[in-house]
C-alpha cells in the first residue's frame, strides 16, 4: 500500500520559516518524480516545487529564491524548506509522487503564516 505522509506544517509569523517533510512508503521511492503543490481556502490547488529523480529542480515564480525542495533516498523522504515566509502562504501543502502513469498524494500538512 502506497502512502506519502507530510509533516511539519504549524503557525508561523510572517518572515519566519518551516520544513515541511513527506515520508513514502509503499514506492522505490528513487524512482519517483516528487512534488509540493498548495491549496488555499477558496483556490485552485497550485504547483510549488518539482524535483526529479535526475535532480532537475522547478519552482513556481511566487517561491523561487524562498523554498528549497531536496530529498533523501536512503529516507524515502522529500523535503520542502521555506523561509521568508509570507501570509499569502498560507495553504494546506501536498506532497505528489509520479512515474508514469502513477501518481499518489499525500493527504496534506497546514501551513498558517499569520502574526
């Protein structure tokens, strides 16, 4: 059975920082195209950071030079380190596995910017 678990969300005051983690079990984890994407209340859920298994990285222009996405093999985890934070955010943070045509989520970490 597949599972992504995120972990790591909280409250955080404006400026501070949170790294959030995602442990799969259930994959070859190394083999594997992981991802972070957000949902605010209200929006559409929205890509935030892609690493491959080539260690190609992507982010979305609203969290470049903010957000590290890294992972760990031997772990299974893959990691999202966000810094400068800031109220917009604020959102529930998946964690997506892909390789081919297989895809999983994680059942989301909430992440609360606020002072």
């Amino acid at each position: 059975q597949v599972q992504l678990v995120e972990s790591g969300g909280g409250l955080v005051q404006p400026g501070g920082s949170l790294r959030l983690s995602c442990a799969a079990s259930g994959i070859i984890f190394r083999t594997y195209v992981m991802s972070w994407y957000r949902q605010a209340p209200g929006n559409q859920r929205e890509f935030v950071a892609l690493l491959t298994t080539s260690d190609t990285i992507n982010y979305a222009d609203s969290v470049k030079g903010r957000f590290t996405i890294s992972r760990d093999n031997a772990k299974n985890t893959v990691y999202l380190q966000m810094n400068s934070l800031k109220p917009e955010d604020t959102a529930v943070y998946y964690c997506k596995a892909v390789q081919g045509w297989r895809t999983y989520w994680g059942q989301g970490t909430q992440v609360t910017v606020s002072s």
